[in-house]
C-alpha cells in the first residue's frame, strides 16, 4: 500500500549522507522493555522487548475488538531478528516464519556503489516528502519529547504518529479515520536488559515458512531500489498493484493503523 512505502522513504529524512547503510540504523537505547495502551476501536496493550538496539524485539500484544455486538480477540507475538520475523497467534497456536524484509533491503542497498547508494538516499528523502504532501500529509521534526527523547509528528490519512526522531519507533499514534477512533501510546519505557525467553518461539506453536512473502519481499527491495536509483516515484507498477485493488481508497481500517505502527518500527530499525 502507499502508506507502507510512505514510510518505508520517510525515514530518510533524517539520515546523514555518510552513507550508512539506512536499513541498519540503530535505536538510542540497547535494550529495553516497551509497554503500549491500547484505546478505542481495538483496547489492550501491547509490550515491547528490544534488544541489540532494536535489531531484535519481540511485541506481545492482547487486544480486543467489538464489532456487530461480538467481541473479537487478538493474542499475537512478533519475534523480528536481522534474518528472520515470526508472526504467532497464541489463540490458534499456530504462525508463520518469513525472512525479515530489511535483510532484502540492506543487500539491494550494500550491492551499489558509493554514488548510487548516495543517489538513492537523496532521492528517497525527496520521494517520501512528496508522497506526504501528496496524501495531504505533513512532518514536524522534533515536535514534542516524549519519555526523554524528541519526537518527530507525522500527520497523514487521518493519523497523527509521533517517533522517535531517525528512527521510526512511535511512541504515541492517535487517528480518527471515518469517525474511527484510535489511541496508541506509551505508558512505560524501562531500559533494562528483557528476559532472553520473551524472544523464544512458544513451545507447542506449529510454524511454517511463508516462501510466498519471501518472494515478494525480495522482488519489492529490488523494484524500491531500482525506481529510486532512477529517480523514480516507488510506488509505481507490481510493488502496490495488489495492495490498491484490495483497498482502492487507501483509508486506513484500524488493523492497518497496526500495521503502519509494526511498519514504522520496522523500518526505523
């Protein structure tokens, strides 16, 4: 969808042209265990466990839903390593085991010279700040501090999210989308060391390997790297095709307003 290669190039707004490679970027904190409230059209919470300065976490969350009188629940794990990213549901004990899509990115990105990879970089940065104005969007650099560190506020489709500056990492998402009303928010950042089990597979979850995400995936680096070398809008032709035919108006349910906040995560890592 539009608003994953949104913020896929949003994040290059704040990257420095040393060129490092902008898919390995760490958090400022090595560790540290991340606890969400969870309000509105979906309630709960949400912990997540980060280690290696965000290059692996692991996010439980426990939410529920109501919709036509009938509550709908949500016990899911997300374990993201630099090679691997688990998705479990604890309620049908089951999941999925994908390669990370930064893996695919970073090796695109390592694979050009110094001067494509610089080419890429400036022309992501100018691709994201478009795509924003074009979505009727806007970004306000270090716009508040939250738990001790500045905050840039992206506003875009309905949805205000505030990160951690070069990074990515929301610490608070509010949206009101077709009178849907969502609230994400950090209410504790603890900096210890997390317990090395909350970054396990569950015994007794029966995964299988997605070949079929990792195929994507892999295709999707290679087109996003090739259409910004070229100076190109990436979100042109296969890599979103599928994605608009689902969701032609591009409106973000509450499920993709998850998913953009997992993006953002992902992507500022």
């Amino acid at each position: 969808m539009k608003y994953f290669l949104f913020i896929l190039l949003l994040t290059f707004s704040k990257i420095s042209y040393a060129i490092d490679n902008p898919w390995d970027r760490p958090l400022p904190f090595k560790n540290a265990t991340v606890e969400y409230k969870v309000e509105g059209s979906m309630q709960g919470s949400k912990t997540v466990y980060i280690r290696e300065s965000g290059r692996e976490s692991a996010e439980y969350s426990d939410l529920s839903m109501s919709m036509f009188g009938m509550k709908q629940q949500q016990k899911e794990l997300v374990i993201t390593t630099p090679d691997w990213v688990y998705h479990i549901d604890f309620l049908k004990q089951n999941g999925t085991k994908q390669t990370n899509p930064l893996k695919y990115f970073k090796q695109e990105f390592e694979a050009l010279s110094k001067s494509e990879q610089k080419t890429v970089v400036e022309n992501a940065e100018k691709t994201g700040m478009n795509m924003v104005a074009g979505m009727q969007g806007e970004v306000q650099k270090n716009a508040a501090t939250l738990h001790g560190y500045k905050c840039d506020l992206t506003k875009v489709m309905g949805s205000e999210v505030y990160s951690i500056s070069g990074t990515g990492f929301p610490l608070k998402m509010v949206s009101n989308v077709m009178g849907i009303k969502q609230k994400e928010e950090v209410i504790k950042l603890d900096k210890s060391k997390p317990p090395a089990a909350k970054f396990e597979v569950p015994k007794g979850v029966k995964i299988t390997v997605n070949h079929e995400a990792d195929k994507m995936a892999q295709q999707q680096a290679k087109e996003v790297i090739q259409h910004l070398l070229k100076g190109e809008n990436p979100d042109k032709g296969a890599v979103n095709r599928d994605a608009y035919q689902q969701d032609p108006d591009n409106e973000l349910s509450p499920e993709q307003q998850q998913q953009l906040q997992q993006m953002m995560k992902m992507f500022g890592q």
